[in-house]
C-alpha cells in the first residue's frame, strides 16, 4: 500500500492474511507443544486427546488458507497481461508456475518442484477433512484417526509422512515458512520489475520482547531505516523453536 501498488478486494485481504500468519502460527506452536508436553512416559492419561485431535485437525485448515493467501499475492506480482490468467488457487497455480511460468534456475520453481509431493499430501489431507468424498480419486493422505493421532503424538505411530505427529508438525512449521521466504522474494523482484521507481525492499526483523526497548536512545540507529519489525514474547518464541529445532524426517 505504502509503494502505491494497486490490488483487488481478495488480494488486500489475502496480505492482511500474510502479515498475521506468524502471530497464529505461535498460537498453533503455543497450543500443540502443551498437547505433546502432557504426555508422561507412565503414563498419557493427561494428555488432552480432543483437543490435540481439534487442534492438528486445525493447523492443517490453517495451513491450506495460508497457502490460498500465498498465491493470491504470487499471482497479484505478475504482469496483468499474465496475471489474469494464472488460476487463484495454490494447488493450481503452483502447477502451473512450475510447468510454464518459472525459469528453470528460478528459487521459487525449485522450491515448489523439491516440495511438490508434501505440498500434494497436505493439499489432500486438508480434502479430506472438509470432504470425506474422493469422488474416485486417490488421496495421497488422509487424516489419521483419533487413536492414531494419540499414538503419533507420543512417538509409538508415524504421522502421514514423518515419524511422529511433532516431527510432522516441525516439518510444516519449516516448509511453510521457507515458502514465504522464497515467495516475498518472488513477489518483489517481480514488483520492482514493474515499478523500478519504488525503491528496495524493506529489512524485515523478528525480536523478543526483552531485546528491544523503543524508549532507548543509541548513536547509531539498532536497525536500517525502514525496517519492518515483529515483536514476539520470549515465551512465543520458545514455542516456535520447540518444533523449529526438532529434528524430522521420514518414517522407517
């Protein structure tokens, strides 16, 4: 808005979307990590079986809109000539940016093309959960039941493609956050592209609460001027590293 870019109703919302994605994603790491940190060795008798089941249910619901979000502003940096007729959802557009649209040394074309299979598998799952139907097509994922999420929650069952519900749950926490990476790049080049005129892109910065004191005077400015920051409390931070840093991979 600040460099004067023109977009339409859905777009506008789709960036408010984006500029929350964060702050709900610490929620999601807040709730789930309190879910898993109750199960005890002895005994899971604590553990909050339909929340954990509502709140991964959820994530993944979340996740979806996010990337519909995602490629809604994906497809807003094209050129208008192209820009129209690029399909709105992320599904498809990704598709199709990968077959036609990128440069085969694109980031984003490499990104989508290492990931395509994981994406494929959450876009089923999210299916899944709103539309029990296939209509005669083959998921690749389905969402696990009640008794199975309990037991990949406490490391005794695989999750879909991971070895247990909190590996599962740091490999979406990473994807998607390297996708908005990669993207935000995308988007500006092709922006500037089309504006030259509208300078750079700004610095972007996420700081725990206790490592930033606007009140406090300093020779130097602590950040470049135009510097987008995000302020998180240490504990929202912590949540997130809990999956960040936890180690994943494939079952088996």
């Amino acid at each position: 808005m600040i460099q004067g870019i023109s977009f339409s109703d859905s777009e506008r919302r789709a960036i408010e979307n984006a500029s929350q994605f964060l702050n709900s994603l610490s929620i999601f790491a807040r709730r789930l990590r309190a879910h898993l940190e109750s199960y005890r060795p002895e005994s899971w008798v604590d553990v909050p079986l339909y929340e954990l089941f509502l709140d991964t249910q959820s994530l993944f619901l979340f996740t979806q809109q996010y990337l519909e979000d995602v490629a809604l502003i994906l497809r807003m940096s094209l050129p208008h000539s192209q820009r129209h007729q690029m399909p709105p959802a992320f599904h498809h557009l990704a598709k199709r940016l990968r077959e036609d649209v990128l440069a085969q040394d694109d980031p984003l074309k490499i990104f989508l093309d290492e990931h395509a299979k994981w994406f494929e598998e959450v876009h089923d799952v999210r299916d899944d959960i709103c539309h029990r139907t296939a209509y005669g097509r083959v998921r690749v994922g389905t969402f696990p039941g009640l008794s199975d999420v309990l037991r990949s929650g406490g490391s005794t069952a695989p999750f879909l493609s991971a070895n247990d519900l909190r590996g599962y749950v740091s490999e979406l926490f990473r994807r998607v956050l390297a996708l908005s990476c990669v993207a935000e790049t995308f988007v500006y080049s092709r922006i500037l592209e089309q504006h030259p005129n509208r300078g750079g892109v700004p610095p972007a910065i996420v700081l725990a609460a206790d490592e930033f004191d606007p009140s406090a005077s300093t020779p130097e400015p602590p950040f470049q001027f135009g510097t987008v920051t995000m302020i998180f409390s240490r504990s929202s931070l912590e949540d997130l590293e809990y999956f960040l840093g936890s180690a994943v991979g494939p079952p088996g």
